[in-house]
C-alpha cells in the first residue's frame, strides 16, 4: 500500500481518489508517520440495495384501520 505526505495528498488527491476507486488503498502520513488509510467504500449491488414499497401487494390494510379498538381506546380515556 502506498504512503503518500500530507502535502503530496492535497496535491495528488483526485488522482489518488481515482486509484482508491480501482480498488487501491493508500495510507496519508505526516512526518512519516501513517496518520490514516484511505480505502474504497464497497457499496452493495443494485439487487441487493433496500428500496421504498418492496412489500407492495403483499399484504391488504382494512378500510376501517384507523377505526381499530375505537371504543377500548375511548374506554380507557373515560369517554
């Protein structure tokens, strides 16, 4: 893995996000001293990525839903 000067990383930084991007990690030093790892983020594949309404026609919700234990629930409150 590479180790690059702070310095050079601000200089070289698109080139270094491109190479990262391929799959090439490199390690920012100051003084010589390792300071961090830069790696690629592994994102997942479009198949397995979570998306909005994936239970669609699953399951039915009854028209009277908002009607459910009306009358337990006005008990409760003395009404």
């Amino acid at each position: 893995m590479e180790s690059v000067n702070i310095h050079e990383a601000k200089t070289r930084l698109s080139q270094l996000i491109a190479r990262a991007q391929q799959g090439e990690g490199f390690i920012i030093a100051k003084a010589g001293k390792p300071m961090v790892r830069v790696t690629p983020i592994d994102s997942p594949a479009p198949e397995q990525q979570k998306r909005l309404g994936f239970l669609a026609g699953e399951f039915r919700v009854p028209d009277d839903f908002d009607r459910m234990a009306e009358q337990e629930i006005a008990g409760m409150f003395g009404v």
